[in-house]
C-alpha cells in the first residue's frame, strides 16, 4: 500500500507541474485562455477537493511510514474510510478528466 502511495503521489505531482506549465508558462492557449474558462475552475474546484480529502490519509501514511521505519506496528483501523475515501478521490479524477475533454473540444457556457 505504501508503494501503491508512492505512485499516486509522483503521479499528482507530475499531472500538477505539467499543468501549471501548459496553463501559466506560455504553452498551449494561454493563460486568458484557461483564467477565463469554467470548465479550468472547475477542473481546478474538483482538485483542492481531492487535495482536501487527502491530508487526513497522506498525514496516516507518513506516520505509518515512520512507526515502520521504528521496528513499531502501524494501526490498520481507519484503512477501510480511507479505501471509501479513495473511490471518492477517483471519482473527482473521473470528473476532472470530463472536464478536461470539454476544454480540448471547445465546450464554453457564454
């Protein structure tokens, strides 16, 4: 599970940079582009929400990490709410991903 941790997180953190790239630095259509489309706060609304719905098991997997790292055993008990909370996260990835298809094929709500 830990390792299944690593992975998700480099992959957010590779989805992020690359999308701070493609909408601030000069790639793609442009920062007025995305500033001024809804379905890019949206997309943005539906990404704090997933980061908010990660502190409490990412702050329970560091301390995992370092009760492991100890000798110490690790307290399984809220894995099953953070399973729930999972499939939740994957669904907001699920509507992002949406979201992101209507910005590619030009959907605006004028």
């Amino acid at each position: 599970m830990l390792i299944a941790d690593n992975l998700w997180g480099l992959s957010a953190l590779v989805l992020l940079v690359t999308g701070v790239m493609r909408a601030f630095a000069g790639f793609e259509k442009g920062t007025d582009y995305y500033l001024h489309q809804p379905l890019f706060h949206l997309k943005m609304t539906l990404f704090v929400l997933i980061l908010l719905l990660e502190l409490a098991p990412m702050i329970t997997l560091i301390k995992w990490r370092i009760a492991r790292g100890r000798g110490g055993a690790v307290d399984t008990g809220r894995a099953k709410l953070f399973a729930r909370i999972s499939h939740v996260e994957a669904l907001l990835v699920l509507l992002m991903v949406v979201a992101a298809t209507g910005m590619a094929r030009g959907v605006t709500f004028a």
